[in-house]
C-alpha cells in the first residue's frame, strides 16, 4: 500500500491560507489607518488568536480520537495546565510591579500572607524553563494516565468517564486557595512576555502569528504521525483493536504515545491562550469545556485533522455571535448543533463536502465512461 504523501493539496491550502492570515491580519491591525476598510481592531486580533488555539486544541483530540478511537473528555486538563505553566511565568515577570510591589512573590500570595515562593513556582521566572513545563506537566500527566489506563487495558466509555473524572479533580483541586495557583480567580494581571507589553496591538499581533505558526506545525505533526506506519496501526488499532494485538502490535505503546504527544499539543495551545486572553483559572478544567471539544471535532469531521481546526473556529465564531446577542440561549444551539450533526452529517462538516466531491467525480467518470451514440 502506498503511503498518503505529506502535503497534500489539501494541506497546501491549508497552510497557505494560514501563513495569508499571518500576513494580513496583523497588517490590518498595525499598518491599516484606524477607521479605513481595512482596519482590524485589536480585539479582533486577540479573538482571531484564540481562535487558532482553539483549533490547535481540536486538532490534538482529533490525533487520538479520529485516528486511534480514545475519546477522551479530559483534554481541557491538558489545555488548562499548559496555560498554567505560562501563567505562573507571566506573574513572576511582573515582580516588583505588583499591587504590593514584592519582587518575588506575585499579589495573591502576599494578599494570602504566605512567607515565601513554593517549589514548584522555582523556575518559572525564567521562559525557557516555563516553555519546558508547557510540554512537561500536560505531557507527563498523560503519560502517567496513559500508562495506567492502558496497561490495564480501560477502553470505550469506561476510559472516557476516567478522563472525565481526572479533569474533576483537577478542577476542584486548583479552586483551593492552599494549591499555590490563585484559587477560584486563577492568576492575572498579567503585564508582558519577553519585556513586550501585553497590552501594545504589536504584542497581540506577535501572539497571533506565534499562534498561526504553533497550529501550522501542530498539523504538520499531526499528519506525520497519521501519515506513517505508526499512523497506519493507530487506525487499524482504532478499528480492531483485538486483531491488531493478535498480529504481535504493541497496542498499549501505540496508544501511550499518542496520547501524550496529543496532550503536549494541548499544552502548546493552552499556553498561547493565556497571554492572549489575560486570565487562567480553574474554569479552564470544567468537564464541560473537554466535551464541547469534542463537538468541535465532530462538527468539523472526526478524523480529517482539517475537520477538527474548521469545526473549532466554525463552533466558537458561531459561541461569539450569538452570546453576544442572546447569552442563555448559547448552551441550547451547541447541544442543537450536536444532534444535527450526528444525525444529518456524521462525518461532519468537511467530511460532507468530501463525499459530495467523491460522488460527483463518480458520476462525471460514470458518465464519461458511457459509450457515445
């Protein structure tokens, strides 16, 4: 069987029309006049990053969910403590800056009258060593888990109640003010990145493309791994997962791996979150968040890579509109969504484009094949 190659049309497009949006959305932020046409506000820019982490955080459900069968419903974990690691070295580059201007501990310490800095905030003042924890923490939990779940063989609803249940935890851990990570307000007031002040329309637009880029080789990842042999036996393990063990494949490692490489994506995305939207708090571990993004990857196509990053920006563009018309009604259209979905487009949004191209083609060949008259 020939392997599918790389780059395909399809993903030339794809990150074309993301290196145009690198170009252009910036451009109409910072080189626009204010009040042109073509002027984009900056608030634009930082819903449009968000945006693309989102879809970052689609795509890594969609590597272990489309291709190898694990639905998981505790990705948001991932996602939050990825956002926590960068977080904890944005309180830490404010020092001395604060509220109540101690150079070491942030605000929220002080205000709780603790005496000196925890272990595990030892390092974060320094980005390259918060950069590491972005991957590391989200990364090794997965692991961890992974190892556990996998060896013990949990599968179908059962591993996805764990995965649930592991992000509760979590949750109500981070909400107790005795954690060391802000309690129920998380950590905020965030001042600047790499000496670049987080308010400034440059900052915002150097935290767009940073985004851009991060999903551009988060899917290029991605697509390595689906594309190879690996990729080949996540499918095949995904589909029989008996036969693939009865043909002498390491299932449980096949698993492990891509669930921790998945929930170092998550991390990535998390962690260019948080700059972009100035807070992290524990409402990032609700189980809530880790199942509306699974209905973003199966709004978009379950299994296409592309599906989960369309039905990302398609879901939270559609969660903008409307709560900004009518708040309550938002929860009500995403489960409405859901169902129509599954109903009506079970391989999704692209994936029905795809079988409408396929059956059109189909019946141009059908057609041409007919003798002439």
């Amino acid at each position: 069987m020939k392997a599918d190659p790389l780059l395909d049309l399809k993903s030339k497009l794809f990150l074309a029309l993301l290196v145009a949006a690198a170009i252009v959305v910036p451009m109409a932020n910072l080189v626009a006049a204010p009040g042109s046409d073509f002027y984009l506000p900056s608030f634009a820019v930082a819903l449009f990053g968000k945006y693309l982490t989102y879809a970052l955080l689609a795509l890594s459900v969609d590597l272990i969910w489309g291709y190898c069968g694990i639905l998981s419903l505790g990705h948001g974990a991932f996602f939050a403590l990825g956002g926590y690691a960068m977080g904890m070295h944005l309180m830490r580059e404010i020092g001395p800056r604060g509220v109540y201007g101690d150079p070491v501990l942030p605000d929220f310490m002080v205000f709780l009258d603790w005496k000196e800095l925890p272990w595990f905030w030892w390092g974060f003042d320094q980005f390259w060593f918060a950069c590491l924890m972005v991957l590391l923490v989200p990364g090794g939990l997965a692991f961890v888990f992974g190892w556990l779940a996998f060896r013990s063989r949990v599968t179908g609803v059962y591993l996805s109640i764990i995965t649930q249940a592991m992000t509760y935890a979590l949750m109500l851990a981070f909400f107790r003010n005795d954690m060391g990570f802000g309690g129920n307000n998380g950590l905020t007031d965030f001042r600047d990145v790499l000496g670049f002040d987080l308010r400034s329309d440059a900052t915002r637009a150097g935290l767009f493309v940073a985004s851009a880029a991060a999903l551009g080789l988060g899917y290029l990842l991605a697509r390595r791994v689906t594309t190879s042999r690996a990729g080949k036996v996540l499918v095949s393990v995904r589909d029989a997962e008996a036969r693939a063990r009865f043909l002498g494949y390491r299932v449980e490692g096949y698993k492990l791996m891509v669930f921790t490489l998945s929930a170092m994506m998550a991390g990535v995305a998390g962690a260019l979150y948080v700059p972009q939207v100035g807070i992290i708090n524990p409402g990032e571990f609700s189980p809530a968040n880790s199942i509306e993004i699974v209905i973003w990857v199966a709004v978009g196509g379950r299994g296409l890579l592309l599906g989960a990053v369309l039905g990302a920006i398609l879901v939270n563009g559609a969660k903008t509109l409307l709560t900004g018309w009518v708040p309550e009604i938002w929860i009500f259209v995403l489960g409405l969504i859901f169902v129509l979905v599954t109903l009506f487009l079970p391989k999704g949004v692209l994936g029905a484009f795809g079988t409408l191209s396929w059956r059109s083609g189909g019946a141009r060949r059908g057609a041409s094949a007919q003798p002439a008259e």
